[in-house]
C-alpha cells in the first residue's frame, strides 16, 4: 500500500506549484501525471477535501473511482482520515461545518470500484438499462464457470444436433476445440465485434505440396537411420513426420504437411553423417520455407479466418443468452450496459451529471476504453453528443491522476492511447495538466539509479506508444551506504538459476531478520528512520508467476513467514488433481478408469495390487462386493467410495464434497505439507465453487464437470488460507505488485522468459471497435500452431507486438520504484526480464551485503554418508512410502469399536433424527433469532423426514433452549458450534496396535464455550432413555473423555467435558463423578 505522501510546507519541492493548484483551482478539471511514489491518491483525497471545505459541493454530489475492490478500500479509509484531520485542524468555522457535515453523510457520496459505480448508476435506472431490476453481479471467477458453461452447451448441441458446421470444420482440419480461444477472447470483449474479413476463396496448395515433396526426395536419403548416437536434430524430425504426412492426401493433410516446415531448421550438424550436406540441405529448407512454405500458409489461414469466426458466434450468443435468463452480469455488462444508458437517453444523462457534479479517476492510466466512456458522458457539456471522442467535459467537473509510465494493462484492456485522447480533451476543456515528480517513497540513492536507468529506457518526449521520461525528485537527505540498488549474480554454482536465485534471496532475508539488520526507511513525510528488518520489510517481484512456488519453498525450509499473491497455482493444485477421479467416479461409477485412478492417488494402491486384484477376478466398481481375497486395502477403499456414493445421493452435492473431504482428512492433509497455507486454500476455493453451484441446483456430475473446467483454467488463482498476512514476506509476480511499496525490493528470477507474438489486436478508431484475432491451437509443451488469421495480419501484429514491447519497458519501471531503501537486482549470464537494468548495475555498485548472524553452537555444517548408507536409506523411504503412514480415526469409532452399543429404545427415527436436532441447535446458536419452525421445516424436507416430525423436533430444541446449560453458554465470552478439530498422536496412545505407529484423530465438537474457569466442551445425544442412562454414560464417556483430553492439548486452557441428552434436558458430567 502506498505511504501518505502529503508534503510538509515550505521544504521547496519542484512541483510545490502544481500541488498547490490541485486544491486551489477548484473551478478547472485536472489531469495530474504523478510519478511512482509521488502520491497519486494523495493528490486525489486533497482534492475531495478542498472541494468539501471551499463549499464547492457537498459530498452527495461527488463520486470517487478507481479499479479494485483492495484499492477502493484504501482511498475510502484515507479519505475518512484526511477529512478528519482536517476538520480537526480547520480555524475557520464555516470551513469547519462543511467538514462536518461531509463526515456525518460520508454514506451519500460514492468512493469504490468503477464497476460498483456502474453497478449503482444501472440500478437506479433498470428499466432505462434494459436489465432485471434483480440483477446480481457476476465475480470473475463466476462469470468463468458460466463461460465455460455456456461453451459446452453449444459444443454438446453441435455435436447432438450434427450441425452442417462439424463437416464444414472437418473440411478444413480445424477441430472444434481450437476455436476456444477465439470465443473466450470475444466472451471477454463484448464491446467490440469480430472484424468482417473479406471472403477468400480456397487456395490451391498443390504446387506448394510439389515443392516440399521434391524438396523431401532429396533430403531423405541424408538423414541418418538409425540416428547417430547424439539423437536427431530437430530438422531429422521435421523430415521424418513430414514423409510420413506425404503419403496421405487432401488439402487438410497438405495443410499438415506445410506445418512441418514452417518453423526454423535448427540443424545441428553432428548429428549427420555428411555436415557439408546436412548445411546445405539446411539453407534450401530455410529458403523454402519463407519463399513457398509460408506465403502458401498465410493463403489457407486467411481462406480458413471467417470460417472459424462465423462458426463461434452461436457460442457467444449462447454465453449472452445465459446470462441475461439468470439475471446476471459480469463486469464487463456492468460497463457496457452503464456506457449505453448514459450515451442513448440524454435526459438520464442530464439528470446524473447533475447528480454527480464532480468526477475523480484514480490509478487512471489503468482505464479501459469503456471505462473512458463512462467517464466522459457523465462529464461532457452536451449531453446530446453521442461520440464520447468529440465531448470536452463540463468545467471543473472532471479530475484524473494517474501515470501513463505504470500503463501495464494492456492485456486487461488499459490502453495508452486512450490516456493520451483523455489527456488533450481536458486540455481543450481549458484544464490543467499537472505534474508530480517529487518521490516520497525512495531514498535518495533509489531515486538517482532509476533515473539513470530510465533516462535510456523511456524516451525524452512521449510517442503514440510509450510515455516520457520522467525524472524523480528525491524528497530524503542522502541516506547511508546500507541504502540503493544492487546486484545478486547468480549462475555459478549450477543447477537451475531460479533454483540458485530463490535459496540465495531466501538465505539473504533469514539472515537478515535474525540477525535484526539494520537500514535507513523513509516515513513517507520526507524523513528517515533507522530501524532492523522484519518479515514484512521484503518483497520480491518475478516477471511471471512461473517459479513462484520455487521461491516459496526456499523461504518455508528457512520458516521465513511468506504469502503469495499471484500464483495462479489453482489449476496446479496436487490435492485437487487426486480429489477429481474420485468425485469423477463418483459421478459416473461404471467407468473403470476413473475408478483406477482414484485408488491410486487417493488411497495409495500400488499398479501391482490393482492387477492382482484384476487377475483374480474383482470387478473395478464400488457398487459390487469384492472378492474375499481381495487386498484389504482394496476392500477398505472400495467400502470407501461405497459410503461416499450414498453421500452423493442423499446430500447436496457441496454438502457431500464436504464430507468426503473431511472423511479423508484431505484438508488437514493439504495443510500439514510444505506450502500448507496455498494448497489447504485452494481445496476451500474448490469447495467455495461446488457450494454456489449446489446453491443454483445444479446436480452433482455438473458440479465436479465445472470443478475439472477451472482446474484447468491458467485464470483461476490460487488462494491462501491465511490470505493478507501483513507481516510475511510478500511473493508475486510484477502485475499485482503495482501500487506496492516495501523497504526491500528483489527483482528475482533473471531466467530468459519468452514473449509469445500477439494473438488480438483492437482497432477503436471506428465505432463500433473491431477485433483481429489469430487463431492457435495450442499443443503440449507450449507448442502453439496458427491455425487461421485475417487478412492483413502481418502488420496489425507488429504494431501490436510494438505496443506490447513497450509496455514491457514500463513494467520495468514498476518494478524498479518499489523499493524504499533497498532493490536487489538479480543478474546472470542469460538474458532476463532485468536485462535492460543490468547495464547500470555495474561494478561500482557492490554486491549485495549479507546481513551476518552468528551460526547456532555445534550445527554440523557438512554431514557425509557413504554410499551404502545412502542405498539403505533409499530402500528404507521406498518401503515407507508403500505404507500408510496416518491411521485416520474418530473418538466416535474408537468407541464403538472398544464396546458394544448398548441396548437402546427403538423409535424408528434413524440417524436423520440425530442430524436434524444438531443442525438446528447448531444454527440456534450462532442466531439466537433464527426462525426455528422455518429452518425445521427445510431440514426435515432435506432429510426426506414427514412433515408431521415438525412438532417434536421443535419441542425437543425449545426444551435445550430453555435448559441452564444453554443459558450458560449463551453468557460464555465465546461460543463454538460443530468444531472440527484434528490432532496427531501416537495409535498406542488411543489403543490402536496394528497399523501405522501414528494416527490422525478427528472428529467434531457439537458446542464449546469459554468461561473465566477454562473451556466447556457439549456433546449432544439424541438417544432415548429408558432405564439405561448409566449403560449410556459408561458407553459415551471414552468419547467425550478424549474430546475433553485433546482439546485441553490444543488449547492449553483447563476443560471440562460433559454429554447432554436432549429427550430428557440430563447433564451428565463424567468427569466428576
């Protein structure tokens, strides 16, 4: 988060003027360019302070926006503050009443989101938006799901239907599948529209197919077969799958066949017998294959372009068509429909700009297009003007601070040329652009080596694609060496560079935090501090989230606090990958294969078990008996998913996720392994998913289909259990690191990281914007092949590749103005992301320091086995891991296994009996209001109970409503229902003496309270008694005894521990009898 960067008077600050006018030239709309660390939302907070305290308006009639929900968060608690200061601070009891009175109706005005601006605008006006008065809002990980949903309704009516479009896409060797990307970028842009292309009539391939066949004929004799023991070069394979694709036929084949060639020879010459020939075949390959290869190419993919684009329209009108039947709109509706009820119907733009009369953008060099609109139909001085392009706004209405040098989003549609139109048309509206370079973030030696750096980075005026130069202003004294930039070398030991980079940092911070390093911090006031290093201190940045993971691991082993931000892992989760077999087969238990892979990432069963299993003669299938002398491991498992199926069908398909995952102790599995906190979190963003799609009805087989659909989206990041941890290092990839600052800054992970050619390119110079897409297929390993493009492709990619490249040096600049005191820099002898700051990280800026602390007393810092040794541990771990290492149990089945029930009254009412009291004196609990027939009612419906139990059951809850124990919680300084906890201990310890050594006990407390004495532990009993209470309470009490036993270890607090039987309101209290 930023500092507050308000300057002290009379320090004498370059843009001492500008900031002066930003809240003294109320009457004029503003463009302020404030550069990294200059306080960007600073400016923006004055600004609304002045305008409140001069009386310009009031607080009603403002609304502040910037472009998430975290940021919208910080401008609204800065701005409380700054108000309040300032009210407290102001002489002049007028002044003072207009900040008053702005305080006490803070809720009138509006700061947050620009999407939650448009949300209100729309909402106000339905009818007048053409939405459902009811409409809800899509989050980004929803409107996914309903994307993907959306594709697969029309990929499954193409195929049932048997639309004419699979033969015409059969035709052209396209599979319906590449076409996926195509529609997902026109699903994110529905402001814009497929750009026509003009029809193309298929090319003739044939001399083409000539070419390279001949070409082939001479080549081939020359490829050594059997290769030669360095392998094949690539361009032996090129040959080899292009002569197996020659013998086939058809333009769709000659397509294939083209492909082969397309890419670059990479002969290597030892791998042929004859390297003059094998140089010489090299330079006719090339030459073919941008003289014929890909022009012919470039023909078929411009004949196959419309094809492909006509073919994706019924899916996206599929896409449309879903949401608008729910009711429901992505951010993207929001802006749109917003955009189109401001330029269509003049009277309701009239009205809202008298609404809001004044308009102020944070963070604006990250405004999309549709966002500009919004902005400049609400500020505009006809209201008549349907154009947004030719709208000056109203004087004094509009005020935007942003810095077009931190433009990075283009990819989210940001767009710099957008910046630029905005910029000159608050210029004509008589505005003032104003400019803030003095830093209040960075020391003096930070300051001085990025503007050495950027001087040759950025140019000295600004382009249609790149902004200007602009020098940073230091406002601390010169600091201390401890203070600047610095490079950490890495390559020289071997190994992977991010392998070595990451234990480099990660070794840095450690010793750095222990041994309580001392360096120079700015305050954000224009002073320094001298204050030792904490966890918090440290941010470390990576051009892409690739390798975060890696860096993760160096600093867990170090037990270095961490959080990651960014990582997009979601689709790399191991727990949820082994959990979707088992959901699949649970979906669909007759496919065996599904079946197979969940007894072997799930319960651990060797491939040899399985075929043994199979040899004599079981069935792969849950729904059947074994065989008697199946392996009990299968038998168990099988037994397993047994019991997990009847949870599908009798629950609600998140409920029964639910419980299969706490049966398996999945969640206490994914948080007891390295990286606990990322993988137990993304088990809990699964679940989070399958419970609002249960919520919409959805049965269960489509709840899992959606859970594998984001499992396999790059989009879905990954999420923390313990997510906003302000003191740990802070782990990221560059794009989220913008607005950030810490003490220390590391630039890591100088790997060579290839920038794929463009896919889109949007032209909004006409109305509405048109979108040129290449169309890939992607393959395995990253491969990528096009498959079709537009006419004229060629140049609309180099411009566009031209945009992107600059963008890329801005981001540079991001990265390189976080750092307070201290930026690390890693190099190697490799081209990076960091390459074009390596030049100024030269010799006269030393090595990183390391922040010395003395070893711990008799650590052995070499320790050798010999080889033998090694051998036997090897043998030693392989058998381990062939064997369960946990026993998952639960007080409830220890006790039922120690001894048999005891003889009960039968009342015919089942274990649905059971679970409808807990669940109400569950929900009674945490809602001492809760409508109690209401929700009995719903839980009886749920459990398929009659009707007629309503009665009963309500009796029985208001009767422990109104028990002293119940009183007794509710006075309790805290109050816990269904706790689950999970403990590890010793199986000897809980009697179990066969199996593993150590076992994972869970299970889950009905009601604990907390009184001055210690802990009260309930657990509830639906039993009925008739004679037999103290057979009852010899039967439950090792339960409750090992409930009160654990929970006493894991708090460390005294506890007490008793059963509660709710047919009779006794209180039975073992533990002192």
């Amino acid at each position: 988060m930023e500092s507050s960067m308000s300057p002290e008077p009379g320090r004498g600050f370059p843009d001492d003027a500008d900031r002066a006018a930003i809240i003294g030239e109320l009457g004029r709309n503003f463009l302020v360019e404030a550069a990294a660390g200059t306080g960007k939302t600073t400016s923006l907070v004055d600004r609304v302070v002045a305008l409140l305290g001069s009386g310009e308006t009031t607080i009603d009639h403002v609304a502040a926006v910037t472009f998430t929900i975290k940021a919208a968060a910080e401008l609204g608690e800065r701005f409380q503050v700054a108000l309040e200061n300032e009210r407290r601070n102001e002489p002049d009891p007028v002044r003072r009443a207009r900040l008053e009175a702005a305080l006490e109706d803070r809720e009138k005005g509006f700061i947050g989101t620009i999407h939650a601006f448009c949300a209100r605008l729309i909402r106000e006006r339905p009818v007048e938006a053409g939405v459902d008065p009811g409409f809800e809002e899509l989050d980004e990980l929803e409107n996914l799901v309903v994307r993907g949903e959306a594709w697969k309704t029309w990929t499954d009516r193409v195929f049932l239907e048997r639309s004419p479009i699979l033969g015409t896409l059969a035709e052209i060797a396209l599979p319906i599948s590449s076409l996926r990307q195509t529609y997902e970028l026109l699903a994110d842009n529905r402001d814009v529209v497929a750009a026509p292309s003009p029809p193309v009539e298929q090319p003739d391939l044939s001399a083409a197919r000539t070419a390279v066949c001949e070409f082939l004929d001479r080549a081939l004799p020359h490829v050594p077969d059997p290769a030669l023991p360095g392998g094949r070069d690539r361009l032996q394979e090129k040959l080899l799958a292009a002569a197996h694709l020659r013998t086939l036929d058809g333009p769709a084949v000659t397509v294939r066949l083209l492909s082969q060639l397309e890419s670059r020879s990479n002969a290597t010459l030892k791998t042929w017998r004859d390297r003059g020939m094998a140089k010489m075949l090299a330079e006719e390959y090339d030459e073919l294959r941008t003289s014929v290869v890909a022009p012919a190419l470039t023909r078929w993919r411009e004949y196959v372009y419309p094809i492909a684009i006509e073919a994706v329209g019924p899916a996206l009108a599929e896409f449309d068509r879903l949401r608008a039947h729910r009711g429901k709109l992505n951010f993207q509706d929001l802006l749109i429909r917003a955009r189109d009820l401001l330029r269509g119907r003049p009277a309701v733009r009239r009205e809202l700009q008298q609404r809001y009369t004044h308009l102020l953008v944070d963070e604006f060099q990250d405004t999309d297009p549709i966002q500009t609109e919004v902005m400049l139909y609400l500020t505009g001085s006809d209201v008549e003007e349907t154009d947004w392009r030719r709208l000056v706004p109203r004087a004094g209405s509009l005020f935007v601070v942003g810095d077009p040098k931190q433009s990075i989003y283009r990819f989210r549609r940001a767009d710099i040329e957008t910046y630029d139109r905005v910029r000159r048309r608050i210029e004509e509206s008589g505005g003032r652009l104003a400019k803030l370079t003095t830093n209040f973030r960075s020391t003096g030696r930070i300051c001085r080596w990025v503007n050495a750096a950027f001087e040759t980075v950025l140019p000295a005026e600004a382009t249609r694609m790149q902004a200007a130069h602009a020098p940073l202003h230091a406002a601390y004294p010169e600091s201390d060496e401890t203070s600047g930039a610095f490079r950490l070398t890495i390559g020289g030991k071997g190994g992977s560079v991010e392998s070595e980079d990451a234990e480099r940092i990660a070794e840095w911070i450690s010793r750095a935090i222990a041994g309580r390093h001392r360096i120079a911090v700015p305050d954000g006031k224009g002073n320094v501090t001298t204050r030792p290093l904490e966890p918090g201190d440290f941010l470390v940045l990576l051009r892409r989230r690739r390798n975060l993971d890696v860096y993760a691991r160096a600093l867990e082993a170090r037990r270095v606090p961490y959080e990651i931000t960014g990582g997009g892992a979601f689709c790399d989760s191991e727990e949820l990958a082994a959990l979707l077999p088992l959901l699949e087969t649970l979906a669909d238990p007759d496919d065996q294969v599904l079946l197979t892979a969940a007894l072997r990432h799930v319960f651990g069963i060797d491939d040899d078990a399985l075929y043994r299993f199979k040899r004599d003669g079981g069935r792969f299938s849950f729904l059947v008996d074994p065989p008697e002398s199946a392996d009990a491991r299968i038998t168990f498992a099988l037994a397993r998913l047994r019991t997990f199926h009847d949870s599908v069908r009798r629950l609600p398909p998140a409920a029964a996720i639910a419980v299969i995952c706490r049966d398996l102790a999945w969640i206490v599995h994914a948080a007891s392994r390295e990286m606990g906190g990322t993988r137990t979190g993304n088990l809990l963003k699964a679940l989070a998913v399958a419970r609002r799609l249960s919520a919409e009805g959805e049965p269960f087989s489509r709840v899992v289909e959606e859970l594998k659909e984001l499992a396999s989206t790059e989009k879905v990041e990954e999420m923390s259990v313990e997510p906003g941890r302000s003191r740990a290092v802070r782990l990221m990839n560059l794009h989220q690191a913008k607005g950030l600052e810490a003490p220390v800054v590391f630039l890591a992970d100088p790997n060579r990281e290839k920038d794929w050619d463009p896919d889109q390119s949007i032209d909004r110079s006409v109305e509405p914007a048109r979108a040129y897409f290449r169309i890939v297929e992607k393959g395995k390993n990253f491969a990528r092949r096009v498959v079709a493009q537009p006419v004229g492709w060629a140049e609309r990619e180099a411009t566009e590749s031209a945009f992107e490249a600059a963008e890329r040096d801005r981001l540079l600049y991001v990265a390189a103005t976080r750092a307070k005191s201290i930026l690390v820099v890693s190099v190697s002898d490799k081209a990076s992301a960091w390459s074009k700051l390596t030049p100024f990280l030269g010799n006269e800026i030393p090595e990183l320091p390391r922040a010395v602390v003395a070893e711990p007393a008799g650590s052995l810092r070499h320790v050798g086995r010999d080889l033998a040794v090694q051998r036997a541990l090897r043998d030693e771990r392989r058998t381990l891991s062939l064997a369960p290492s946990y026993a998952v149990v639960t007080p409830t089945s220890l006790t039922h296994a120690a001894a048999p029930l005891p003889a009960r009254q039968r009342t015919g009412r089942g274990m649905s009996w059971g679970r409808v009291i807990h669940r109400l004196l569950e929900g009674l609990m945490e809602n001492p209001s809760l409508d109690v027939r209401a929700y009995a009612a719903n839980l009886l419906s749920e459990e398929e109970r009659p009707a007629e139990d309503l009665e009963e059951v309500t009796a029985v809850v208001e009767g422990v409503r109104s028990s002293p124990l119940w009183q007794r919680a509710t006075r309790a300084s805290r109050r816990l229902v269904e706790v689950p906890f999970a403990v590890e201990v010793d199986s000897s310890e809980i009697g179990i003496s066969e199996g593993p050594a150590r076992s994972l006990l869970q299970g889950a407390i009905d009601l604990a309270f907390e009184e001055d004495s210690g802990w009260i532990l309930v657990d509830y009993k639906t039993d009925t008694i008739a004679g037999n209470l103290d057979e009852l309470v010899g039967f439950y009490s090792p339960q409750i005894e090992m409930y009160r036993r654990y929970w006493e270890t894991l708090t460390g607090q005294p506890t007490e521990a008793g059963l509660y039987f709710v047919s009779t309101g006794r209180e039975v209290w073992p533990q002192r009898a």
